[in-house]
C-alpha cells in the first residue's frame, strides 16, 4: 500500500536538498503515517486505518465519525 493517508489524501511531495555550494539534488518529503485503530459506535465495529498525523489531530478535535463523512465526500475513503 503506498504512503498516502486514507482521511486526507495527504500524499509525499518531492522537493530539493540543497548543499552549501547551492547544488541541487531531488529529495522526497514524506508524511508523518501511522496506523491506528478506531471503534466507531454508530456502526458498532472497529477500523483500522493508515492516517497522518494532522488527520489524528482532527479526529481528537471533530470526532472520528465527522471526519469520515468528510473524507466519505471527499472521495478518499470508499467504505
């Protein structure tokens, strides 16, 4: 499965390390995934999904199940 996080579509972005001497190479900036599991009460089940970490802040802020219908909306969860 690739590094994509499944609330947000939150991707890795490709950018530049550059030397002292201004030299340019190409580099990834990954994003901070982690897999954790949720027990969504309207649905009586647990899930566990690959997030980011400013998705869990979300989730800690709106609630799990808000922040699913919004990814449901969105496109990024098809469950």
């Amino acid at each position: 499965m690739s590094r994509v996080c499944e609330l947000t579509g939150k991707k890795a972005m490709v950018g530049n390390n550059v030397s002292h001497a201004m030299n340019k190479t190409k580099r990834k900036f990954n994003i901070n995934l982690l897999k954790k599991r949720f027990y969504i009460p309207e649905e009586d089940k647990w899930v566990t999904l690959k997030i980011s970490a400013s998705a869990l802040k979300n989730i800690n802020k709106k609630g799990i199940s808000a922040v699913m219908k919004e990814a449901r909306e969105k496109g990024f969860l098809n469950k």
